[in-house]
C-alpha cells in the first residue's frame, strides 16, 4: 500500500491542497512535541520549540490535546496563554476562562484512584514500573519493565478492571491507559474546541480547518474527526506510515513536528 505523504518535505503542497485557509491546530504532547522518555516526568519542552509555539500561538487558534491532567501540562509548557486539554479530553481549560470538565470528572475520581493505589501496591517491586496520576486517567507505564516482568503488569491492569464497571481500559505505547467508561475522547475534544475557536472567529469560522499532529493510538479519535470534517490528520512516526497503519492522511517524524509549525508561519 501506498505510504503516506510527509508533511514537512511536501509542506507547500500540504498547504495547497488541504490547508488553502485558516487554520486551527490541534497537538498532543508526548512524542509529538517532545520526544518519548523513559521517565513521563522528563517529558522537558525546549525553549527553542516553547518559542515556536507562542509564536504559532498568535497567528493561529493552537490547543494541546494530551492523555496528561491539565496541571501537568501548564508545568511542562509554561505558556499562559495556551489551550490545553488534558485528562484525553476530560478536562478543558482555556485562557479566555471558558472551560470544560465532563460530567463524569467528580464520580470517576473514586475509582481511578483506587485502581492507581492497587496497582502501585501490587507492582511496586518491579523495577521499573510506574503508576501516573493524571487525574482523570490512570497511566500504568511498563516501558522500563523487562520483558519477562511486563506480562504481570498486564495481568494487573486486568484483574484491577474486573472489579471497577466505571472504567474502561486503553492500550498506548508500553503504557495502560484506564479511564472513566464514557464514550469521550480526544475526537469529541477537538470537536468542542474547534466550536469554541469558532465561535471566537465568527467572521471566518466556516473555513477555519481543523490540523490535528499526534503520534499514538490515542490520537486515531482526532485523526477519524479532522479527516471526516475537511481538515488533516499527520500521523508522527519514525517509520513509514501507510493508510492502512492510520486515520491520519499525512505524516511526520517526531523532529520535523516542530520545523513544520515554524513553516506555517510563513
């Protein structure tokens, strides 16, 4: 099957063919604006790219759509002014004071926490393994797991899911993601911040073109939205990308995502 398109070499036809218009650009965070670590706390934006952001912050409606509570990305980006919705979409906060939290956020707490207090209790002794809190999510990260210790881990997550109906389980990359079981994701996130941004640029609202960056399985609901709604999904992989492999229709690496914001400015 035919490989997909790269966003950053093939930019000017990129912006000719799908983004002939305004745009609003929508972005994950980790391994799309920074690279993947071992340790989800090292997750460090540079200020060389912090800079591009502002920048593309001013020209365009920009919103980071992350699996990380709210909290942890205002600390890893340092922007004011930046949309960010963390929690996969859960929690949404907005610099204009407009904001989001879904209705599950208060009855979910109880057992997300419950589960993140098992899994530590029961894993803490493999090296290696961690147990992040993002407040409407519960990551279960096995990247530093030797390969003979992650089926326990797996094992785990399970049997902690047997016994909590309100929550449903995600898989990421060499991490399990467990949520609230409600039919919200980052796909019904972009989809209201892009009526918010629209509503905020009435006068040329209906061509304001949805550009969603994201790298992990996470991102597919946002890929399905833009795609079906005239706007681009570029998936960020180190690797060739086929249709077959995404919903995205472009791609790029983790390195070009940045020099590709820097180019829509101009």
């Amino acid at each position: 099957m035919e490989l997909l398109r790269n966003a950053f070499t093939e930019r000017d036809a990129l912006h000719r063919e799908r983004l002939a218009g305004a745009a609003a650009i929508f972005l994950d965070y980790d391994g799309t604006l920074t690279p993947i670590v071992n340790d989800p706390d090292k997750a460090i934006l540079t200020e060389e790219s912090r800079a591009v952001l502002r920048r593309v912050g001013t020209a365009y409606p920009v919103g980071v759509v992350s699996g990380r509570s709210c909290d942890k990305l205002q600390n890893f980006l340092q922007i004011e002014q930046m949309v960010i919705a963390g929690s996969h979409g859960l929690d949404i906060r907005m610099p204009d004071g407009r904001a989001m939290l879904h209705p599950i956020g208060e009855k979910a707490r109880a057992p997300l926490q419950r589960v993140m207090e098992q899994l530590s209790s029961e894993l803490a002794d493999i090296p290696g393994y961690l147990t992040e809190d993002n407040v409407l999510c519960v990551s279960a990260h096995y990247r530093m797991v030797a390969p003979e210790q992650q089926p326990r881990v797996h094992a785990a997550v399970e049997a902690v899911l047997l016994n909590e109906p309100a929550l449903k389980h995600k898989e990421g990359k060499m991490v399990h993601e467990l949520r609230p079981a409600v039919d919200w994701a980052k796909g019904q996130a972009v989809e209201w911040l892009l009526d918010a941004f629209r509503d905020a640029r009435a006068a040329d609202a209906p061509g304001l073109i949805p550009l969603y960056i994201g790298d992990d399985v996470a991102d597919e609901d946002a890929f399905r939205f833009v795609e079906a709604h005239g706007g681009v999904g570029i998936k960020v992989a180190d690797t060739p990308v086929t249709a077959a492999d995404t919903a995205a229709s472009w791609q790029l690496t983790q390195e070009q995502v940045i020099p590709l914001l820097e180019a829509l400015l101009s």
